[in-house]
C-alpha cells in the first residue's frame, strides 16, 4: 500500500509538471495582459516603443478526392512601431513560420519585415529577408488598404466596407476584454491550383477598444468546392494577441489588482494544482505510512514471540568425504513444494526427482558419507540420466561457472572500479569458482544468491573496513565466507543448512583456510548465545520486514559496542525507508549506502505453463535455468552506538514468517 502511495504521488506531480508546461504560458500572458491596466505604457498602439506578440496558426482539410490532405501552419512573431511622424508609421516585424502537410511537405522559416505604412492613403510598403535553413531571399511588397488598427472614432472601413463594427466584450487568455468587434460573411470564388472553388469566407475582428491593437481575428472557409463537387477543402486560422505594452481595456476593476492574477492560475490551472495538492498529501503522509508499517511489524513479531530456554552455542565440525560428484552441467533445484528436479544446464533439459533420490544426490554434494543405500539411489539416477560419477573428484563445474559469467558480465566492470585494487581480478575468479561447487539451488529459507561479482564486493567492503578482524556472518549461502578467509579475515557462520555449512568446510580444507573459519548450525529464530562478541556481523536477511529485525536482533547481540554492521536488504518499493528506520531503532549509526546496488541469482526449475488466448490453449514448457532477479538490494555499513534495542528480546523465540 505504502509503495503504491508513493508511485501515485510521483505520477500526480508529474501530470502536474506536464499541466504547467502547457498551461504556464497562458497563464503568464493572461497575467501580464491584465497588469496592462496599470502596467501598460502606451494608450494608443501607433506609438514609438509599443509592440505586441502574436500567435497564428491555421488548417486546412480536402474534401472529395482531396479527401486525405491536411496542410497546417503555425506563426509566432513580434511587431514593434519604430518612429511615427505625421500619418507616417514605421515599424518591425518579426516572426517564425512552420508551414507542413500529410503528404512530407515541411517549410521553416523566419521572416525579418521593415515597413513603412499611412494612415491617411493606407499605402503600405513592406521589405523582407526571409531565411530558410542557408538559403536567403528578399523582396519588397506594396499594398493600398485599411491595415489591422481600428480606434472607435475611425471610420468602420477594414478591408472592405461590409464590415459593422459592435462592441463587444472576449477574453482572452481567461481576461476580459472590451473590444469593437468587427464581423463579415461573404459568398467567393477561390482560385488554388489553377481551380475556381466556391464557398463562403466568415471572418471576424477584435480591436482593443481603448488602444486599437488587434487582439483577435479569425477567417474560416467552412466549404469550398469546385463547379462538379469533386474537390473541395475547408480552412481555418485564427491570430491572438500574446503580450504587449500597450494599455488594453480590460474589463477589471483596478482594486482587484492583487487578486485577479491568482484567479488566473486557479481557473488556467485548477488540474494542475489538484494535481499538486494530492501528491503533497500523499507525500507528507508517506512517514506516516513508513511508521504504521514498522509499528505493525513489531507487533506482529511481539505476538510471535515467547520465552525460550537459550542455546549456547559451539562450532561444530563435520567430517568431508570425496564419495564422486556430479557430471558437469548438472544441477539439482531443491523446492520446498518437494517437486525436485535434476536439470542439465546444457540441454535445458530435467528430470523430476522424489524425496529419496534428492537426499542421496543431496549428501554426495554436501560431501557427506555414503551409506549402500544412497548408493543404490544414485546408481539408478545414473542408469536414467547418465550423470553420477561415484569415482569422479568433486571440482568447481565449469559449465555453471560459464553460466555465471555470462549472466554477470554486464556488472563486472562496474564492481571492479569501485573495488579499484590489483587483487579484484584474480580475487573475482576465485569467487566464481567457489560458486561453481554449489551444486544444489535451493528455495528454501528464502535463500538467494549473490552474483559472484556482488559477493567480492561485499567482502572488500567488509576487509576495508574490518581488516583481519572477527566477523560473524548470520546466514552463508553465497560463500563470503570463503572470499573473507581468502582476504585474511577470521570469519564465524550460523547458518540452519547443512548443506551450506558442509561446502563451506569442504572449501575451508580445499584452500587451506579452514584455520579462519568455524561454523555454528542453528536456526536463529530459536535463542542461542555465543561466547565472542565480534568486531564485524553481516546478514542478508529474510526479504520480509519482519525478516529484517528477526535478523538484526540477533545479530547485534553478538556485536560489540562500536563494532560495523553490514546489512545486504532488498531495496524494491519502500523498503529503503524502512531499512533505515530499523537501524536507527536498533541503535545503528548509518555510515555508508553503497552505490552499487547487489543482483542476486535465482534458480527457476523449469515448469509447464498453460496458454489461454481467443484462438485457443496451449502449453509451454518453461526450462530449468538460473537468471539474475528483477529485484535489487541495497548494501549498507554502519555503527553500533550504544547498547541496542531488541525487537526479539536475545531470550525469545520467534515463530513467525521470515521470507
């Protein structure tokens, strides 16, 4: 729920972002049109210094055979009075013009515009520099007609004498404005391509009443056709006053200066601001969440929880026997659902194997001694699948050493710079070694394996900041037990599977470090003690919250005051705010969150999966491999301060959920 929460409000303040970006500019605009009552520094428009901005756009749509073809434009630009003398006007204009249809026509261009125009003749006379891309073109144009200013005393006269100018109040940009409104209708001919179309023009004009300027026009071309209805279009454009200096009749009273422009942002933006205040909601109530879910999981742990007599606890040592192993490639999935399975990494090929069969391949590759029985078993899973070899040496198996390589490869480079010592190299091929001796994958225990390269990580980090200290590791199923030994670094391991802590000793004799490591069997959620207080405690905790603190409880009993905790911790959703608040609650002092987040190995022991779609069903076969998970964990090193708080008391069990 907490995770969903926050991706909400992440989502919200983004379509809030996107509703400010599209709305933003209509709402500065409407702001600075609306300061023009006080603000503007020209009554009039023909008048030196005044300029407005504009928008232009337009499109055009066939009909009949034309049918498919869309052609549009959009113009953006400024005009400014330079000098006015008499009934002469001077001015710029400036604008941008992108001009495309449906059909791979694409024109851009900007046009540079001096002209010179009367007031009194309406001679008007313009210079153009229009550049497109390189290329650079000027021309001069000459016209004799009314221009786009209108001042109520002028004579209603504008491009023709049908037009009657009204008054009439618009708004633009969410501003009300007083305009004289100037509206024509009038039947034609077109002449485009060489074609007389026929149809009716509906133009309308908006002049700023107090000023004069063009706030608004509009031509539409509803339906134009050609003498035989075969070819015919239709168009429309519309221009709008963006900004200006010019003193506008806006329609507001002046004591409403310091409110109207919010009343703007309110109506231009009223989604993007509900946006916004639903995902400051969410977000300010996201510690609130973080602290529910904490409380609740203590909860539940104090519920689980009871008086236990308390283990101590002593190494324990196994006797390693070499009875064979099994053939390269060869890989056993143990499931807690007891559908076992023998997989040929080679083939992609398995073979079920019952509670029998599992046990024996089981203790051959715990290196376990071999009764006439597990013989027997081992001798049939021979006559199927041709892969027990009783006499054969145990070795690190090249073919799932490959495997790991080559889903690891893309990490590699990554781990060994910030590692950034000589040894890395020769340090990250042991760790896929010893990988390649874990024959059996299992999912029991929640267990999970780091990829070879995340594992030499984590015992560097370990060895820079321990050195040839003591450390406790609660839980061993990637081997960092064996890289912290190659490191120099005496290493203590509880761990509740045999098999784990078998291979551990196996590897601790194979490489001559079995004087640096001693091995505790025990499951934690049962209360034990154990006589050394270490300098080090690392784990990789259950995936559950509840998981987490089963774990650090435990953990920090054997750490001595001052001592480093290295916590390995899924990082999906929310779990990084919860991590961090179970090491402040246990007293942990955070000194570093390592960049590098860790990537596990998962085992997928190939399964049948049924295929329902509208043409039917049918079954595939999903094939036994081992992959890198979806999921990410966050590798954090801190500091035990003071004495700790237990969320599980050292003398309680715990029956809960821990995966």
């Amino acid at each position: 729920m907490r995770t969903f929460i926050k991706v909400l409000a992440i989502t919200l303040l983004i379509l809030a972002g996107v509703s400010f970006i599209f709305s933003l500019n209509a709402t500065i605009t409407g702001i600075e049109l609306y300061e023009n009552i006080t603000n503007g520094k020209y009554d009039d428009f023909l008048t030196e210094g005044a300029y407005f901005e504009y928008i232009y756009t337009g499109d055009q749509y066939g009909k009949g055979d034309w049918e498919d073809y869309h052609w549009w434009f959009r113009e953006t630009g400024r005009l400014e009075i330079t000098k006015v003398e008499n009934d002469i006007i001077e001015g710029q204009l400036v604008y941008e013009r992108v001009e495309e249809d449906n059909e791979g026509l694409y024109n851009e261009y900007t046009c540079y515009v001096n002209f010179t125009y009367n007031i009194t003749s309406y001679w008007y006379t313009e210079h153009v520099k229009v550049v497109s891309g390189d290329k650079t073109e000027y021309y001069t144009n000459n016209y004799i007609e009314p221009w786009f200013y209108h001042k109520e005393n002028d004579l209603p006269i504008i491009l023709n004498e049908s037009f009657l100018i009204t008054k009439k109040e618009i708004t633009i940009y969410e501003i009300p404005v007083r305009s004289l409104f100037a509206h024509r209708e009038e039947n034609i001919i077109y002449v485009e391509d060489n074609i007389s179309f026929y149809g009716q023009i509906i133009e309308d004009y908006y002049f700023d009443e107090q000023s004069g300027v063009l706030l608004k026009y509009t031509v539409s071309y509803p339906s134009m056709w050609d003498l035989s209805n075969s070819v015919g279009w239709s168009y429309y454009d519309e221009y709008v006053i963006t900004r200006t200096n010019v003193k506008l009749a806006i329609n507001i009273d002046e004591t409403q200066a310091q409110v109207y422009p919010w009343i703007i942002v309110l109506k231009t933006q009223i989604w993007a601001l509900l946006f916004i205040l639903i995902g400051a909601i969410t977000t300010i109530s996201d510690p609130f969440i973080t602290n529910r879910t904490f409380s609740k999981a203590v909860k539940n742990i104090k519920n689980f929880s009871s008086p236990q007599p308390v283990t101590r606890l002593s190494p324990v040592y196994f006797d390693v026997y070499a009875n064979g192993w099994l053939s390269d490639g060869f890989v056993v999935f143990k499931r807690g659902s007891e559908s076992h399975v023998l997989a040929d990494l080679r083939k992609e090929e398995q073979h079920a194997l019952d509670t029998t069969e599992l046990f024996a391949l089981e203790k051959l590759l715990a290196f376990d001694e071999l009764n006439e029985s597990d013989v027997n078993v081992l001798n049939a899973i021979n006559s199927k699948c041709n892969c027990v070899e009783l006499r054969g040496m145990p070795r690190s198996d090249p073919i799932l050493v490959d495997k790991l390589k080559e889903i690891s490869k893309r990490y590699i480079d990554n781990v060994l710079k910030a590692i950034k010592s000589p040894e890395a190299y020769e340090l990250l091929e042991f760790a896929f070694e010893i990988m390649g001796y874990r024959k059996v994958l299992a999912e029991m225990f929640g267990q999970a394996y780091a990829l070879p390269p995340y594992n030499l990580f984590r015992a560097w980090k370990i060895y820079e900041r321990v050195g040839i200290g003591r450390v406790l590791l609660i839980g061993d199923d990637d081997f960092l037990s064996i890289l912290l030994a190659k490191l120099g670094v005496s290493v203590s391991v509880i761990d509740v599977d045999p098999y784990v802590l078998r291979v551990i000793r196996y590897l601790s004799q194979r490489y001559g470090l079995e004087g640096r490591i001693e091995l505790f069997y025990h499951d934690i959620r049962e209360p034990f003690t154990i006589d050394t207080r270490f300098s080090a405690v690392h784990m990789d905790p259950g995936y559950s919250l509840d998981g987490l603190l089963l774990f650090l409880s435990r953990g920090l009993a054997c750490l001595r005051l001052g001592g480093t905790l290295f916590v390995s911790w899924n990082s999906k959703g929310a779990n990084k705010d919860l991590l961090e608040k179970a090491l402040v609650a246990h007293n942990i002092n955070i000194l570093e969150r390592a960049k590098i987040k860790l990537r596990y190995l998962v085992p997928v022991a190939g399964y049948y999966s049924h295929i329902r779609t509208k043409y039917g069903g049918h079954t595939i076969f999903i094939p036994p491999t081992i992959r890198v998970g979806a999921w990410k964990a966050i590798f954090y090193i801190g500091t035990l301060q003071r004495s700790p708080n237990f969320v599980v008391k050292p003398d309680f069990a715990y029956t809960g959920v821990l995966y």
